[in-house]
C-alpha cells in the first residue's frame, strides 16, 4: 500500500486541525483559549522556521536568474525576445490581477461571519500595516541605500531590485568572475532548499496547529472561505491563462478553430497531471499541429516551462488581496504598485522549485511588500491543490500562445 502523498498529509492536517478547532469552539471546552494559544505558538514557530529562509533563497534565484537571462538578451535573437515577451506577460498579468480581484471581491465578498471571526481573532501583525508614505519617498525606497538593513527590515521590494541590479552586474563580469559568483549564489540556494524541505516535513503538523486556531476563532465557517477563496484565485489564473490566448490568437494571428482543436489534449493533460514540464511533448504535438516550426516550437517551450508561469503573479497577487481583504486592510495604490511588481519578478525565482515551495518562495515576499499577515498561508497551501488546476491550465496557454506569437516573429523577420 503507498504512502499518502505530502499534499494529502496536509490536506489532511488541515481538515483534521478545523474540525478540532470548531468542535471547541462549539463545546467551549474548559482551557480553549489556552490550549489555541499554545497551538498558536507552536504552528507560529513553524512558520517562522519557513520564513527565515526566504530572504536568502528569492536573493540568490533572482541573482542567478537574473545573470543568466541578461546573458540570453544580450545574445538576441529568438531566446532573447522570448525573454521579453515572458516578462512583458508576467507584468501585465499581475497589473490585471491588481484591478480585477478587489473589484471581483467588492460584488462578492468573503463570507461574512468567518471573516468577521478571523478579523476579531487578528493578532499585532494584521495590526501593524505601514502606512503608505509619500510618493518621493515610496519611489527612492526601492532603490535601498543599505541592502542589509533592508533585508533585515523585511523591506522586499527594495531588495528585489537590489538582486536584480545585482545579478545583471554579475551578467557583466567576464567569464571566470560570473561563473564563480552565480555558482556561490546556486549554493546558496540549494542549501536553503534543503531547509525548507526540512520544515516542510513537519508541514502536517504545523498546518494542523494552525488550522486549529482558525476553527476555534470561526468555527466550520472556516470551510466556506476557504472554498471562496479556492474559486476567486481559480478565476485570476485563468484570466492569466486567457492572455496566452490572445498571444496567440492576435499576436500569432492563429485561427481560434485550429487552436481550440490543438488546446484539448494540452488541456486534458495539464488537469491530469497538474504539471507544465509533463504537458511539454502534447504542448510540442500541438504546435506541430499548429504548423509552427519545429525551431521555434522546439527553442521557447523548452524555455516558457522552465521561466514561464504566467498564473504565478496572477494567483499569488490575488493571495495576497484576498488576505487583505479578510482582514480589512487597506492597501494604497503605491503598496499595491510594490505588490504587482514583486509578484511578475519573483514569478522568475521559483524556477524548478517544488509546487509546495514555490507557495511560500513567491507569497511570502508579496505579503512581506505589502505587510500583510502570514498566518493563514500554510493553511491555503493546504487546499492549494484545487487551484492548482487553473494555474497549470493556464500556465500552458501562456506556453503556447508565446510560442504561436514567436512564429510570427520568425515568419515576420523571414519576410
């Protein structure tokens, strides 16, 4: 008999930490508020133990991803305005997001009792939201006169953009230097990979605790958010899916028969195994089937799967609003400019990262620009599973449609 995956032990951890939580919270059990503040405490270590990875593993991804993407520009050609195009994507995908799910969430909002309970129950983090400065001082922040202090003060959107003057400086380097400086970086990341996978192997535990805290300040109405929230961040992946469509369609000039017919079986795979790398021989079937040519098919697929979810600033952006959202706080136009930028850049950080931390190697540094609680995030990778669907099935849109859209640039440039 196999063992239940790790996505199921979480999922079970949360259902289990739920349950137990709302059955105190409806027999108002006898040492309830101390025994959920224990469990506070303990879950709040864990998460603390996955947080203090983070800083180092988004700098040293974005350094080395970063270094070698300018590498691929500075080449030009095919590879390099592929490049373009995934971060001209990844941008208008998040821009989009930023717009549509707090407009999305005003016609239909959180159910109001859990929200409500989950406000009440809000501990000093959701209290503290910086205020947004003024626009002088919002623009020079993310310029960091002192990189450390910014790392240490949590201030990601400075830091971001430090890595990436960063890594395009090291992309300048001759060959020996870049070399040495970008394998430094990758082990740094390893290294901090293998924590991480260290804490997630207590990550049934640690939503459980969590997930029990949640069910004691809202009892089973923790279920129907959570069920609100799958189908609102659903919706925003599939939005990003929609503009590989368009790529497609108005920047290929691909006729939409031909691409719906060569969309099922991508569609029908990416459901089936949630993944864009399993999907990559159909993807490939498909635009032969499109009469894309096998040079330009066989360069940007290869390279969209590896660099290229355009659901990742789409559905980690909307993340980030529903929790604002919950609980009721307010994001000034500045703050949610930061938030759409650090959600398209560190999309290109999770490059060959598990789909369990890439959860929290791309939210955590959103909610970080945003000052936004983290608490509920292990018990949302807990149900990430559902949207996870849409973010694959969008994910291969985008795939294809670029490359459609690559075509053309061929067929242009041969004219």
């Amino acid at each position: 008999m196999r063992a239940p995956s790790a996505t199921t032990l979480i999922l079970l951890g949360l259902v289990a930490g739920l349950t137990a939580g709302a059955v105190l919270h409806a027999v108002e059990a006898p040492g309830e508020a101390s025994l959920v503040a224990a469990a506070a405490a303990v879950g709040g270590v864990w998460l603390d133990a996955l947080r203090m990875t983070i800083i180092p593993l988004v700098f040293a991804l974005l350094v080395t991803g970063m270094a070698r993407a300018a590498d691929a520009v500075g080449r030009g050609g095919l590879a390099g305005r592929a490049l373009l195009a995934f971060g001209g994507l990844l941008l208008l995908a998040a821009t989009l997001t930023a717009g549509l799910t707090p407009a999305l969430l005003a016609a239909w909002p959180a159910p109001g009792e859990a929200a409500a309970a989950l406000r009440a129950a809000a501990t000093g983090d959701a209290g503290n939201i910086p205020q947004t400065p003024p626009l002088s001082e919002w623009l020079g922040a993310f310029i960091p006169a002192n990189p450390f202090k910014a790392a240490a003060d949590g201030a990601m959107a400075s830091l971001v953009v430090f890595a990436l003057i960063f890594g395009l400086a090291v992309s300048r380097l001759d060959a020996a230097r870049r070399d040495l400086l970008v394998t430094v970086f990758d082990g740094v990341q390893a290294a901090m990979m293998v924590i991480v996978r260290w804490v997630l192997v207590l990550a049934p535990g640690g939503v459980f605790l969590l997930a029990l805290t949640v069910g004691a300040r809202t009892g089973f109405g923790a279920v129907g958010l959570l069920g609100h929230y799958v189908v609102i961040v659903s919706l925003m992946c599939l939005m990003a899916g929609a503009l590989g469509v368009i790529a497609a369609l108005a920047g290929g000039r691909t006729p939409a028969r031909d691409l719906a017919g060569a969309m099922v079986p991508v569609g029908a795979m990416a459901i089936s195994t949630q993944s864009s790398l399993a999907c990559l021989p159909v993807m490939l079937a498909a635009c032969t089937r499109l009469g894309i040519p096998e040079r330009v098919s066989g360069l940007v697929l290869p390279m969209g799967v590896a660099l290229f979810r355009i659901t990742s600033p789409a559905g980690n952006l909307a993340v980030a609003l529903y929790v604002a959202h919950l609980y009721g706080v307010p994001l000034a136009p500045a703050q949610v400019a930061a938030g759409v930028l650090v959600a398209a850049l560190v999309s290109l950080a999770a490059v060959g990262v598990a789909s369990s931390v890439t959860f929290f190697t791309t939210l955590v540094p959103i909610f970080m620009s945003l000052g936004l609680p983290m608490e509920l995030l292990p018990l949302l990778l807990a149900v990430e599973t559902f949207p996870d669907f849409s973010r694959t099935l969008g994910n291969v849109a985008g795939h294809v449609g670029v490359t459609a859209w690559a075509a053309r640039w061929r067929r242009a440039d041969a004219a």
